[in-house]
C-alpha cells in the first residue's frame, strides 16, 4: 500500500505562492492583461526556483539609492511566511509521529493479544492431548475403595455405591438367580472338531489342579477336603473356595526316556484320553452351564465373576495374572428368545494386577472382579465362556510304574524286575512270548478315571497286581493266561507346559436402585496457582425404551461451597464447558468457547483445592443404573 509523506512543505509553499498571486489580482494590482500575464510568468518562476527551500529574497539597497519600505515590508513579508511554513511543518511531523506512534502502539497490543490468545490455546490443547508436561498434574480415583470418597459432604442425596471399581445408584434390592452349574461341552484339545461349533461354546481343558506339587506333596493334597475341580464350587458363595481348569502338554521322550501312552491318560467310560497332548498355541477354554432351579426362569441384571489368580508360592509358576471372559451369553430355552450377547463390546478381562485398568480400558479390563450390569432379562439358562492362552513352564509330578515278576519284592528286597523293564510296557518289543500275537489287561488299573484324576496318584497303596493274558497262534488265535505281574507306583519330575482359568465364585441376581446418588470426593490438595482444570472419565450411562440414565458433573475450588458444572473432556462440546480456567484475567477477544473462566472474587484466589461431584441419576421408570469405572481431574498450574 502506498504511503503519504509526512513533508508538506512543498505543497505549503505553493499555496502561500498561489494566495498572494490571487491577493494581488483581487487588490487590482494586476489586473490588465500585460501586467497579469507578468504576474503570473513571475508565479511560475518562483515556484520552480523557491519551491521546497526559503522563498524569502534579500533585494539589496545599492549605494546612494533611496531605501523604500515597499521593499523592506515585502522581506519581512517573505521571511514571516517561511518562518509560519515551517512552524506549520514541524506541527504536522509531530502529529504524524504521535499518530504513528499510536498505531504502533496499538499493533503491539493487538499482537500481545493475540500471543495470549494462542497462549490460552496452547494450555487448553495440552489437557486436551494429556500431556506430561511439568506444569501439568492428575488427581483421580478407580474407585476400588472409599479411600478418596467424602462422606461427610454429600448431601441429601444418597451416597453412591462404590466397589469393585465401580460407582453405582444404591440396590433398594438384591434377588438371587438360584442355579445349578456344570462344565459345558467338553471337548478336550478340541479333538471332537463338530462340538467346537456349539454356539454356546466349547470346553477343552480337564478341571482340577492335578499336577503341580510343592515339596513331597501335590496341591491337591494339602487341603484334601477342598476340591478344585467340582463345578459346584463357582456357585457357593465361599470365598475360600474355587475351581480350577487346566491344560498340560508334556515332551513324552524328555531325557531320552520312551514313556508309554497309558502313563498320560484318563479313562472315560470305554474310551482314553491323553491329558497331555494339548497344544500350546490355541487357548485354553472354559464355558460353564448355570442352570435356573425354576423351569421358566427368572429375571437378572447382574453378574459378578470372581477369578482365582493362582498360588503365592512363586517357585510353583502357578500365578493366574488374568482370566479372559469372551462371552456371556443369557438364554430361555422355554420360549426359545434369542440369546443375549452381554459382552457386545469384545472380551474383557479380569485381572489381579491393578496398574492394568485405566481410562482408555475401563470396559474391557476389571481388576479383581469382574461386574457386569444390563438390563433385566428372564432366562433360565447363561453361559460364560473363559480364555486363557498364555502356558507357563512348571515342573509337574509324574506317576509311572515298575513290574516285578514276584509279590514278595518288598519283603525279600527282591529286585528282580519283569522283563527287566524300568517302566511298565506289556507290548514293548522282546515283552511278548514266542507265538503271542499281543496282550490283554486290565489299563484302568494303573490309568485313573476322568472323574477322578487324582485317586492314583493320591493313592496310599502303592503296589497294583495286574493279571497279563496273550493272544496265541499263527492263525487260529486263542487266549492264553500267562502271568501276574507287580506294579510299584513311582514319581518322576517332568518339564511341561500349563495354562490355568481359576474361578473362584460366580454370583447371578436381580438388583434394583434408588433414583439418584452422588459420589464427591475428598479434597484434592494443589501446590501451586490453578490456571486450567479438565476432567476425563470412564462411565456408561444404558438407555433402553423402559428407562434411561445420566451422570452430572461437578467440580469445587472452593471446599464444596459452591460447584461449576464440566464436561468430560472426551465428549462432544454439548454448550456445558470442557475445560474451566480461573484468574486468568483475559479480556473478551480471548474467550476461547468450550472454555468457562472464572475469577476473583467469584473464586478463591490463589485456589488451594480441588473436589470432584457425580450425581447419577435414573429416570423413575425402568431397572437401570449408570456405572462410573474411573474419573481423571487434569491440572495445569501457572
């Protein structure tokens, strides 16, 4: 953009120039052409030789001319003018530099304006992204406990019911779901591959903790009356106890030995099954079976999952650090409804480690507990499917037997072993007498029961008699009792790999709330000057044509006198501020929207504290509660 020029002086000296030219024709002094055309020649000759320096022109007397005032005054005239031209220039400079500065002045301001403006955005977009920065802290509660709940400042308002992580409206009542349980289509390794395609689900473990010993006795022996693998166990309400599902797989020929097949199976009715081929790149699976004690069923929105995480002796390997719940699925056979998919969402899973739950995972990650709430549903039949794919290395113990031709090898320390074999093998090579086509006899003697696994290997007795009869002939065969042979029990330490799903109680039942609670917290303490405050959170507020649920929130500067209203920072801006600013001072121009600010004396200034309010809310109608997982206050500091 083009300039004007702050020298006028030029201009000034043709106006005065051009005034006294029109002065003197208005006086008539040169008015006849001659003269006029006189004066105005002289016009233009002074404005090309005057113009821009002084006009005034010292006419000297010459010796012995008479001097004449005319001349004198028209000096004194041209030098008054100069003198007024350039008092009128300095004038005009001057106020050019003061406009000038002025303008100056106020494209500074504009420009620290719009720095503080961005300033603002920038501190905002830091709690937007959550940043680390030194100037930023977090206050927050997972609400496993009471520990940061103020009960002395809620209100009339009922008190919000806070465990297993979770805050929720109160239960007015609570009706068990009565069931019976039971392991559901077993399936072990998934050998079977037509019932992996239940669309309830699949179980391909054996129950039970069967394995795993500490010093000279196995786990299960160490509470004999406690059994860890009756389904029973899920559905008793006893803390102390629970069941255990699991999957082995073991290298047979480890130490360059050949172990028989018969010393890895469990027998289930005419069948065998090798309890150590599970292979450790698929997971292990578990769905249970509960069953309503009423035909018809009744109505539930609850289910609470307990896990059983394991044992405290480390050297065992048998930490449970997590259980995996991929389906929960709620069914009325009576009518045929369509089954109810809880878990729309993915898995979720219950952990005993509680740095694992955070915002971004509160749905699919509950620590200690697993609480599920939806709405209300009448089945008589659910189903709960469990994962586990993650196999330790643990050290197991391992029953095998040594024959001995005699029943006196105890008494006359007779070492005199059967076909001079270490282990058992009837239809090893050279065990077989000349002709002998194979043997019979009795495997269930030495191989346990599905039902019961343990009941060899727990055992007092360790001495078993097995009748041997061969198959005789080239080609007419017949049977042939041959001999009795004296099996001694004998344990091993095997390497193998194990996965595990401990569960420890599964609690179904109808719970219904009161209308409104909140949850407020205690003080949270600040060591510097609060500039900026956002809130994150992890809720779920269910909705459904019967009822709907909502949670407020609220924020204290002041000890709880008095409470703003703020939006989780996550959420679509809906006109409720997301983030709250306080003493910033900021004039109109650096409002930022979605931003409340707030000053003193409205507010404490400096503010010491920080208290966080949740109202949750239902609507009368309905059986629904919202569920609050977590809350994250965000500060930056000056």
């Amino acid at each position: 953009m083009a300039q004007l020029s702050t020298d006028t002086l030029a201009h000034a000296q043709v106006i005065v120039k051009v005034q006294q030219f029109i002065s003197e024709y208005v006086q008539n002094k040169n008015v006849s052409p001659k003269d006029y055309d006189k004066a105005y020649q002289n016009l233009i000759s002074d404005i090309r030789k005057f113009i821009g320096g002084p006009t005034a022109v010292l006419d000297f007397i010459n010796k012995g001319d008479i001097p004449s005032s005319e001349k004198f005054n028209k000096f004194v005239s041209s030098i008054s003018n100069d003198v007024n031209l350039i008092t009128h220039q300095f004038d005009s400079l001057s106020a050019n530099y003061i406009n000038t500065f002025n303008i100056i002045h106020d494209e500074i301001e504009s420009e620290k304006s719009s720095v503080d403006r961005i300033r603002s955005k920038i501190a905002a977009l830091e709690l937007y992204s959550g940043s680390t920065s030194n100037n930023i802290t977090y206050f927050g509660d997972l609400l496993n406990n009471m520990d940061f709940v103020d009960v002395s400042k809620s209100t009339q308002i009922s008190l919000s019911d806070v465990s297993d992580g979770i805050a929720t409206l109160p239960k007015k009542d609570v009706k068990p779901w009565k069931s019976r349980v039971s392991v559901y289509n077993p399936n072990y390794a998934e050998n079977n591959t037509q019932l992996n395609s239940n669309p309830f689900g699949v179980s391909n473990g054996l129950p039970g903790c069967n394995f795993l010993y500490s010093g000279s006795q196995f786990l299960f022996q160490k509470d004999i009356n406690l059994s860890k693998s009756d389904p029973a166990k899920l559905i008793d309400g006893s803390p102390a106890s629970y069941m255990e599902y699991e999957a082995i797989y073991v290298d047979k020929t480890q130490n360059g030995v050949n172990r028989p097949e018969y010393e890895f199976q469990y027998s289930s009715g005419n069948t065998f099954i090798d309890w150590s081929s599970f292979n450790p790149s698929k997971p292990l699976k578990l769905t249970v079976e509960l069953t309503s004690t009423r035909s018809g069923g009744e109505y539930v929105n609850h289910i609470s999952i307990a896990p059983f995480f394991g044992y405290d002796d480390v050297s065992l390997k048998a930490q449970i650090k997590n259980v995996k719940v991929t389906s929960i699925k709620l069914f009325n056979d009576k009518n045929e409804s369509e089954v109810y998919e809880i878990l729309n969402e993915g898995p979720v899973y219950i952990g005993a480690d509680i740095s694992g739950a955070n915002l971004s995972n509160y749905k699919n990650y509950y620590y200690n507990k697993g609480v599920f709430r939806f709405p209300e549903v009448l089945v008589n039949k659910i189903y709960i499917t469990f994962e586990q794919s993650f196999f330790q290395d643990v050290k197991i113990k391992h029953a095998y037997w040594t024959p001995y031709a005699s029943s006196d090898f105890l008494n006359t320390n007779n070492s005199n072993k059967w076909q001079n074999q270490d282990r058992f093998n009837p239809s090893a090579s050279g065990a077989l007498p000349q002709n002998a086509k194979s043997v019979n006899w009795s495997k269930k003697l030495v191989v346990p029961d599905l039902q019961n696994p343990t009941v060899i290997k727990g055992a007092s007795s360790e001495v078993v008699r097995v009748d041997l009869s061969y198959v005789m002939g080239e080609t007419t065969f017949t049977t042939q009792t041959a001999q009795s042979v004296w099996l001694k029990r004998n344990f091993e330490e095997l390497t193998a790999k194990r996965a595990a799903i401990g569960i420890r109680d599964i609690t179904v039942s109808r719970e219904t709330y009161v209308e409104t609670a909140e949850i407020v917290s205690k003080p949270y303490y600040l060591h510097d000057d609060l500039d900026l405050l956002s809130l994150e959170v992890s809720d779920y507020t269910p909705n459904n044509e019967e009822s709907s649920t909502s949670i407020d929130y609220y924020i204290s500067v002041d000890d709880g006198l008095g409470w703003i209203k703020i939006s989780p920072i996550q959420r679509n801006f809906v006109g409720i501020p997301e983030i709250l600013s306080f003493n910033q001072n900021l004039n109109s121009n650096n409002i930022l929207p979605q931003i409340a600010y707030y000053s003193s004396p409205e507010v404490p200034n400096p503010i010491k504290t920080v208290r966080f309010r949740a109202i949750l809310k239902k609507t009368k109608s309905g059986n629904l509660t919202p569920v609050l997982g977590s809350y994250k206050i965000a500060i930056r500091f000056r």
